[in-house]
C-alpha cells in the first residue's frame, strides 16, 4: 500500500527545522523509493553519477519514511548479477541458456511471434502478469495495448494484496478508501504487523497515534509487537477474521452501538444483515475465534465507541477462502458505526482533480465486451473482473467522473489460478503468450506446480526483468529492467488517495537496462501499433498527465515532491455512494445479480485430513525482502541466511525439533523446506512460513531446481482447490491450511557453507 | 458519541484537515517565507515519537556507500561480491 500523507492538525507547536547540510561533491535528488508498495519519498545522493546513498525526505511530512531496503539499494542494483542486455533463450526451455541480441533484434521476434499466436488463438491468447508496484513506470501502458489489441487476461499479484481489497471495498459503497491514521482514535489491525522496515510510514504513523492517545485492536494469533504494544489483542484462531467480525456486529447491534442515522438515511439491507448477524452469538464466535467471549465485546465496544476508528488495509483478509466477505464485514463495520467518510476514519479521497490517473491511459473502453466476456476466472469466479464490476460503471462514473476507475490495479483483473490452467491447457481456450514484467509469477500465486506446467506449455515466454529470476529462466526472452534510482516517476497511489508524487530520476540506467515504459513503447511498434504509446518519452507522458496541473514534471518535481488536494468528507451527501443504489449496499446488489450470497458469510474449514496435523500461515512477509526479492543482497541474507519456519515451544517439542533443524512442511500440493525457529510468540499448532524464497547463488536451470525455487518457495504449499479458494474472487486461502512437518537433515548447500565457517551461527532475523 | 461526522466537533476536525493540508503544500514547497513558516510548523506536527521500539543501527549510523567501492562491487572485486553466476556462454 501507499503510504498516506500523514497530519495530526491538533499538534502544532514548538516546531523547529534542522536542514540537513548540503556535502561537497554530492548531488541530491528528491526521488521516490520503489523497492516495496509503500512508495516513501526518499532522497538520493551521488557521487560521480551513481547514487552512493538513499536517505529519508527533507519534507517534514515523509520524515522517517526510510528502511533497510531502501538504504541497500543503491548495492542491490549495483549486484554482479543484474541483467544488463536483452538475453535470448538458446536451450530447451528452462535450460537456463541464453545468449545476448540487440533490443531491436529482440522486439521484432517477439512481436512476430506474439502476433502469430494472437492470429493463430486469438488476442485472449496473450496473458500479462505484472504489478505497477513494481514496474512503476507501466502507467497503465501494458492494459492499453492488451485492451486495443484484445486481451483481458491481465493478472497481477494484487489480486491478492490490496487489488482484490479495493474492487471488494467497491461492492459496498462504491470506492476503496485510505484510513486516516493521524486522526484517528482508534486503530484496528487485522493481522497486520508494520514495522521499523515494512510499512514504515504506517509503523510511525501507529506510533504517533498511540503516543497522542489513539487506542489500538490487534488481531493476531500470534504475538506480533504490534500485539504487544496493542490495548487489546484478540489472539484469534488463524483465518477466523470473518467470524470475529461477525461477534463484533452482534455486540455492536444488540447494544445499539451503531449509528443509527447513517444506517436509516445511507445503508440498505440492514435489517437482512442484522439477521446474518444473529447467527453469531458470541458464544459460537468465541468458539470459531477461540478467543475470550468478554474480550471480543470489549473491543468491539471501543471501536464502535472510541473512535473515529479505522480499520486500515490488512494483507491478511485478502488471502482467506472466505476473503470477499471479510473484506465486505470491514466495510460494513467502518460503514454502520459513522467511521466512513469522516476526519478520523476511512476517507473516499478520488483522484486528484487535474492529474490524469492511469485507468484513462488503460482504455478499458477500447476492449470489446465480447472480449471482456472472455476474461479468465469471470465466469465462476467473478468479482474483481470486468464481469463482476460492470453494475459499477456507471455509478462510478456518476459520482466519482470515471467509467472505469481501476483503483489499486484491482478492479478488471483475470483471475490468476483460472489463467495457470488455460495455460496449461485446461480453460476454456488456450493461452499461448505469456509476459511478466517485475514479476516472479512462479512464486507469486498459489499451486506453483500449476504454473510451472502452465509455463511450460507456452509458445512464446517474455520477462522484463532486473535478475535472471526462476520465472525468468523459463522465458523465451528476458530483457534488462531499470530500477527506481534510474527512472523518473509521477505516482498517484494507483487511485486510492488523491495525493500525487513525482520523484526524479537519479542516475543513468547500467548496460542497456530499460523501463517499462520503453519496453511496452517498443512492444507497441513492434506490432505495428506505435499509435498506441504516442510519447516519445516518460517525462513526455508525464507532461501529459500533467496538463491540468499547468506545469511539466520538471517543473514539478523541481517545485515540489508532493501535490495533495484539499480534504473534503461526507461527499455522499451531495453525491450519493457510486453504488447501485447509491447507498451503501449492506446486502450487495451486486454480488445478488451475480448469483452470490449478498450478505457476507462465514466459512468453516474444511474436515481434518489425515496426515496434516498442524495449520500452515503462509505468504508472510520478511523485513530484508519484498516479495520475492532482495535475496541477493549480502546485508539482507547476513540478518535472514535462511528461509524460516516459526513454531511454538510446545509443537517444536510434539515433533521433536529444535532452534536451527531443518524441516519439512508439506500440503496436498507440495512441500518446502526451511530452518526451524523456536518462537514463544507462536500458538500451537500453526507453522508460519515465509514468502517467496529462492536462493540467487543457487544453480540455474529447471533441471537443477531454479536457483531453490523447487525447494523454498511458498507458492509450492499454497492450493488452489475450491475448499481453499475464495467463492466471489478465485483467490487462495494462506492463513490457515492443513499441513505436515517432518525434520530433515539441513540441505547440501547449507552444510558445505556450515563445514566453510565452522561455528558461525545463523544470523537470525530480529523480526517476529 | 460522535457520530457519522455530525456536530461542531467534526465541523471543526474538517476544517482543521484542509488547514493542515493547505500547510503540507505549501511546507513542501519550502520557496517563500509563509511556505518556511508552514514547514515549521508541518516538522512539528508530523514528528514521530522519538521513542522508537525498533530502532536499527543500519539505519541510524548510514552514511552511505563509496562510489569506487560499488564500482568494485558490480565488478565482482569486492569481498561481499559473489563470482559471477553466469552459466558459460551468458553475457554480462
């Protein structure tokens, strides 16, 4: 997520400034970090015209907003190992044998070749995997020429992070809001643990909520420093969060404790819900929860009560086999106790009035509905694809001014699993042309052995990328990507806040690495459509975005790091909510016409298999990485060397494994292996595993198990079987699935290193 | 109870949001001497506790890196820097 401008309008004084002194020979630049989602505003120094050091925003408001990640950029880009040159597969695919061509030698293959799969399958026949958190410089180019060419199957890792969130959050009242954190009285995170070094800005702003009084609910099952620090921390059973939810709104309503005149004037269908809600007396929520009956009350009083409140976005409710309803229970929740739209709570900001956001440079017009019919997952999977969002055009368009607004990327998507399958032959028409750029697709969606054949069954494979990922090592081609010090961006959050953000390019790009603007620039004259990417450059594009700025991106970026729209709430009162009823849908009408449930609902698991004694928490985040990255920088594996699995005392002891033994941990998909760390922090019962590993050093190839992708990564664990999807969306469920454990002797490659430093210990990560 | 932004205690909350960021634009432009005096301001109003249960050396003590020494380090010459993984035939 983006990080949020920060204010607290009730703390003025005493203030002071200590410029930071300019050093000889040193050019700085007010640059925005890339390296996560969160996107700070950083500044970067170079010598000599490589940047030399990335240090925090002079600005007052980003003040802060720095973690190690960002401060070990400049030598994570400066690796050994980064792509300079477009590489050409010459082996069979997966060798891992490339040889170098020109970039023009490059794009007029793939440009051949993508055009006979489009003549020979069809334009739906071209599937594209990508995240703008990554590639940045993608401003909806990749969705422009796949719309006017024909694709819809766009899918992207947001859309179980964030993306899916925010095409939910639309459901209910028409728009995915940004929690005011300054503001507000009370905090709520669901799982959700921002720390020093991730989520920075979000970290800081909690503490400065709690240092002026703000009152914080945790939901964890384990105990995370958020908990520890948290007024009261609900230790729920992993993949419960709907359930609690359900507790709160039975307390929140046989108390009277909502607002009785939103509800009246701005909600429909609340007395169905209250209904729904019925089902859920505290004793079965503490039951499903196993958290204390008195304690769920509690918290829900202070939310309800205590605030504004917020209940800020949460990676955790994106990825459960019951996600939609989760996140329409959070919208909900913010919705009937007066938290939405509020200084304090939730605020529906809109795009920045004069900047052109991306959705209008994606032309989702362009794509004929025949072809947006075709989009994969939107038949029994609909929500966050054009199928499942179309009731919602035109109440955007009414309110919010956009047909289509494609808030957090998330709104048209294909959905992933059902995309794997056609690729491997087993959806409903193939797909033969597979891109991904700034993306390790392998690694980032559940069933990786489903990718794996989806990828290897593909006629033309193209990646855009900084490093010979394992995804990248099945590619037909794999072209040089630049990174955030060597680009120049204009970010407006991808819609979810109005603020917007230039940050400048600092240094030229190594080799002949290129952005994706360029890349997709390329792409579109190599099929014979220069037409669909008419700037000659970024900052060209920027400009235009830019016009009703009435300034260039030089001059904004020379003036400014920051333009933010004056804050205006409650706009429903003039507007209405960009819903079909333009109420705030309770019971959704939306999900109802689709042929859903229209009230959110709780599943329980699934019965017991045999053989999965414990639970597996997966897709977690580590600090020294993002995604699936950053293994390659030596001060990231110095603090984590290794990929670990969290487990209480008392299950490491039920199987006999202690601090640093190798395990490991299977499902009905596949297993991982990993080191063993012995956490009190833990409850018992559930293994929590990292996401996205691989190991850099490792060997290349399919054959030698792309560089320990086949032996680490997650994705391996996760299932993408109807017990384990969400209904409405088709996204997985991470937080919470039967698994097995079994200890191992530590891997080839971890005790030749051991047998080279006799007696150095793991350097194990201070994180939880 | 404050309720769904009803009353003077929000009226006044909202015009207190869009004062403040009418500070943070012009702080962050930092041109003028009103824009310097917001900054002023805006620095105080934004600043974290200083207590920080996290804090981390790496962050605290950064003063960067030397330009030879990540010249060095792209090269593979310096002593963090791995040998090339390159499979043979591959181009840097």
């Amino acid at each position: 997520m983006p990080a949020p401008v920060p204010f607290d309008p009730e703390s003025a004084a005493n203030a002071s400034i200590a410029p930071r002194p300019s050093r000889p020979g040193v050019e700085t630049k007010r640059a925005i970090c890339q390296t996560c989602d969160i996107a700070c505003s950083v500044v970067t120094e170079s010598k000599n015209g490589r940047v030399v050091r990335v240090r925090s925003s002079d600005n007052p408001i980003f003040r802060d907003h720095i973690c190690m990640k960002g401060i070990v950029a400049p030598k994570g880009f400066a690796h050994p190992d980064r792509l300079l040159h477009p590489l050409r597969r010459v082996g069979e695919r997966g060798s891992g044998k490339f040889e170098r061509v020109s970039w023009e030698e490059a794009m007029a293959d793939i440009g051949a070749r993508l055009k006979a799969v489009i003549a020979e399958h069809g334009p739906e026949a071209w599937a594209v995997s990508t995240s703008q958190w990554n590639t940045c410089t993608d401003q909806g180019l990749g969705r422009r020429i796949m719309n006017h060419l024909g694709s819809p199957n766009w899918i992207s890792g947001v859309a179980l992070c964030a993306g899916n969130t925010a095409a939910v959050n639309r459901l209910t009242y028409g728009w995915f809001p940004m929690a005011d954190f300054m503001n507000a009285k009370v905090i709520v995170l669901m799982g959700h643990n921002p720390t020093r070094h991730s989520w920075t800005p979000i970290y800081s702003m909690i503490r400065s909520a709690q240092a002026r009084g703000a009152k914080l609910i945790v939901f964890d099952p384990r105990r995370s420093k958020s908990a520890e620090r948290a007024d009261i921390w609900l230790p729920l059973k992993a993949g419960s969060d709907a359930a609690m939810m359900f507790g709160w709104l039975k307390v929140i309503f046989d108390e009277g404790l909502y607002d009785r005149e939103f509800v009246e004037n701005w909600t429909v269908g609340f007395e169905e819900l209250r209904a729904r809600v019925d089902e859920f007396p505290l004793e079965r929520v503490a039951k499903l929860t196993g958290c204390d009956p008195e304690q769920i009350a509690e918290a829900a009083r202070l939310y309800a009560t205590g605030g504004p409140s917020i209940i800020p976005w949460t990676p955790i409710t994106d990825m459960q086999r019951y996600s939609t309803s989760a996140i329409r229970l959070q919208s909900i929740l913010r919705a009937v106790c007066g938290h939405l739209d509020v200084v304090g709570g939730e605020t529906l900001q809109g795009a920045h009035p004069q900047v052109t956001p991306e959705w209008v440079i994606e032309a989702h017009e362009a794509l004929p509905e025949a072809q947006k019919a075709k989009q994969l997952g939107s038949d029994a999977h609909p929500a966050f694809t054009y199928r499942g969002q179309a009731a919602l055009r035109e109440p955007a368009k009414r309110v919010w001014g956009y047909e289509y607004p494609n808030q957090v990327m998330g709104c048209f998507m294909a959905n992933p699993s059902a995309t794997f399958r056609a690729m491997a032959g087993e959806g409903p028409y193939p797909v033969k042309a597979f891109f991904f750029l700034g993306n390790n697709p392998l690694l980032s969606y559940a069933n990786m052995p489903k990718i794996l054949e989806g990828m290897m069954n593909q006629d033309l494979i193209v990646a855009h990328e900084q490093f010979m990922t394992p995804s990248a090592q099945l590619a037909d081609y794999v072209l040089p990507a630049d990174s955030w010090l060597e680009r120049p961006w204009l970010t407006d959050s991808w819609g979810w806040m109005s603020t917007v953000r230039p940050g400048a390019k600092s240094m030229e790009p190594p080799g002949e690495a290129e952005s994706t603007f360029s890349f997709w620039k390329r792409l579109a004259g190599a099929l014979d459509r220069p037409d669909l990417v008419p700037w000659d450059s970024l900052e060209d594009l920027y400009d235009w975005r830019l016009r009703g700025v009435g300034k260039s991106f030089a001059e904004f970026v020379a003036e400014s790091d920051v333009s933010i729209v004056p804050p205006q709430f409650r706009k429903y009162r003039k507007t209405g909510f960009a819903t079909p009823s333009g109420k705030v849908e309770l019971k959704s009408s939306v999900l109802e016409d689709l042929g859903f449930d229209p009230l959110p609902y709780f599943r329980e698991d699934p019965a017991p298999e045999p053989g999965y004694p414990l639970t597996l928490f997966t897709g977690v985040r580590e600090d020294g990485f993002f995604q699936t990255g950053h293994r390659h920088i030596p001060e990231m594996r110095a603090r984590t060397p290794q990929p670990l699995a969290f487990l209480s005392p008392e299950t490491a002891r039920q199987f006999g494994i202690a601090e640093g033994d190798w395990i490991r941990i299977g499902t009905t998909v596949g297993d991982v292996d990993l080191m063993a760390s012995v956490r009190d922090s833990m409850p018992d019962g559930l293994v929590r595993i990292p996401h996205g590993w691989w190991k850099p050093e490792m060997t290349r190839g399919l054959a030698e198990g792309l560089s320990g992708a086949l032996k680490y990564a997650d994705a391996q664990l996760c299932r993408d079987d109807p017990d384990y999807l969400d209904r409405e969306q088709g996204i997985p469920h991470l937080k919470g699935v039967p698994c097995s454990l079994t200890k191992i002797d530590a891997p080839r490659e971890v005790s030749a290193e051991a047998l080279k430093h006799p007696g150095r210990a793991p350097a194990l990560t201070p994180a939880e | 109870m404050e309720r769904g932004g009803q009353g003077w205690s929000h009226w006044r909350r909202e015009r207190m949001a869009a004062l403040t960021a009418s500070l943070a634009s012009r702080s962050a432009r930092n041109k003028t001497m009103l824009d310097r005096l917001c900054r002023v301001v805006v620095a105080k109003v934004a600043a974290p506790p200083a207590e920080d249960y996290m804090r981390d050396p790496l962050i605290d003590d950064d003063q960067g890196f030397d330009p030879d020494e990540l010249d060095r380090y792209q090269r593979g010459e310096a002593p963090d820097a791995p040998a090339s993984r390159r499979p043979a035939g591959e181009p840097g």
